[in-house]
C-alpha cells in the first residue's frame, strides 16, 4: 500500500514551518516531507512530529545556493567539498528524525563550465551519497526538474535520470518522479510512472502549468492515482504544490482521490 505525504514547505505557508505540522495533522496527514529542515532544530522536530503522530518521509540534502537561483553542489566542479558537508548534515537530521529517503538534487551545469565535467562530478558525489546514505539503511533518490523553472538543471527529464543511474550503478539509488516537472518537460506522466516504476523510490505531485493543486491545471490525475493506488507501488505519493489560493482551501482532491485506497 502507498502513503500519502504533504509537503510542509510548499503548503501550509501561512504559518511559520514549526506550526505547519500542526496542521498537516489537523487535516487527516500521518506523513510528512520537507525539503530542507534545517532552519529547524532537530528536536524542536522531534518534539512536532511525536505531538501530532507523524513521521518525516523524505528531505532533500542542503543545495547550497541553488533556490537562490545559483548552480547549487551536487554537480558543481570545485563544490565537492561543501557536498561532502551538506549530506553529512543532511545523514545527521534524517537518522535523528527517522527520515528512510533523502532528496540528492543535481545542481545547474554553470555557465562556465563544460558538461561532461558537471555530469561526472555529480556521478561521483551520488556515489559517496549511496555508500554514506545505504551506510545508514537510508535510500537516496534523485530528481528530474524542469528546464524552465531551472534553466541548466543536470538531470532534466527520465532518459537522463536512466543514465545517471546507469553511471553510478549503485542499487540503492531510486528515481525521484514530480508529475509538475515530468508534465513541463512534455512528459507522459502516466506512462513515465509505469514504464519506470521499478526505479522510482518517491512521486510527488502538483498540476500543470502553474503548480497548484490537482484540478487546477492539464494533468489527468484520477488516471494517474487510479493506476498508482492499484499497483504495486509501496512508497510516498507526496503533494508538493503552491496552493492556488490558501491552503485550507486547496485540499479537495484529498478526499476525492485518497478516501478510501491509502495510508493518509
């Protein structure tokens, strides 16, 4: 059986992080991710996760710059360093909190930098992520995002994920699939899922084009979460999206697509 997730990065916003668990509880959620916690204090989210009963599905490693618009690490020649630190906080935080999967995000190709180099430096960081993640019975994911929201992205679309995978050949290493991102990279959403299921350790979910919540936008998603409910899909399905309006207001697709068929 799949898990339902909500993201608390993206929705709940009207309250500061440390309140936002509150309300994941309050509306039904027994998961949780975050993309990056560390604002936070490890036990200030122990204390919200024990108080409200639920548990921290997915982080992703510190990315540096990157949601400031910069190159991030994780493929940047002469970063590998500020990496190493990065998933060493990123392995502290998900042991403490019992975090199973930890998000490794690609980083930009940097406008100086040539592709081959970018590529092989994120090759090697993945594989010290798998060794020091699996190390710790944690698996690591990697993510697919869009070339327009993040012009330069390393891995953009499912054949370059495949390939990444295939370079590092570690087995604990798993897909990261976004329905938004795969849907702005013209992606058959549905098909992707199925033609790749296997590889993929975690699926998050918004509409298309703008990110909002399911039914404001192009994606098919009671196809998509029909097939994912009956399948042999045993991980998160996480709403990661900006809600259109407030957040309260954005969560009608819980009960029409997850009444009844997964673990909320």
């Amino acid at each position: 059986m799949s898990h339902l997730a909500v993201n608390l990065s993206m929705i709940f916003t009207e309250v500061p992080l440390i309140e936002r668990f509150a309300l994941a509880h309050a509306h039904g959620f027994q998961h949780v991710e975050i993309q990056f916690p560390y604002e936070l204090d490890i036990l200030d989210i122990q204390t919200q996760l024990q108080q409200y009963q639920l548990s921290l599905c997915l982080i992703n490693v510190p990315a540096g710059d990157l949601m400031q618009g910069g190159n991030g690490l994780a493929g940047v020649p002469g970063q590998e360093a500020a990496f190493h630190q990065a998933l060493e906080l990123a392995i502290r935080y998900a042991k403490a909190l019992n975090v199973p999967r930890v998000n490794i995000l690609a980083g930009k190709q940097p406008l100086d930098a040539d592709l081959l180099p970018c590529l092989n430096t994120l090759c090697r960081n993945l594989k010290l992520a798998c060794h020091l993640l699996s190390e710790q019975g944690i698996e690591p994911v990697i993510e697919m995002i869009n070339g327009t929201d993040m012009p330069r992205f390393l891995v953009q679309n499912i054949a370059q994920a495949q390939e990444m995978l295939e370079a590092v050949k570690h087995p604990a290493l798993k897909i990261q699939y976004d329905c938004y991102h795969m849907a702005m990279m013209g992606e058959d959403v549905l098909a992707g899922l199925q033609e790749n299921l296997a590889q993929i350790g975690h699926i998050q979910f918004a509409d298309c084009p703008n990110r909002h919540e399911p039914d404001t936008g192009d994606i098919a998603f009671q196809a998509i979460f029909d097939w994912l409910l009956h399948s042999n899909y045993q991980g998160f399905i996480a709403a990661e999206y900006k809600p259109k309006t407030h957040s309260n207001q954005s969560l009608a697709w819980k009960n029409k697509y997850f009444s009844n068929d997964v673990n909320t």
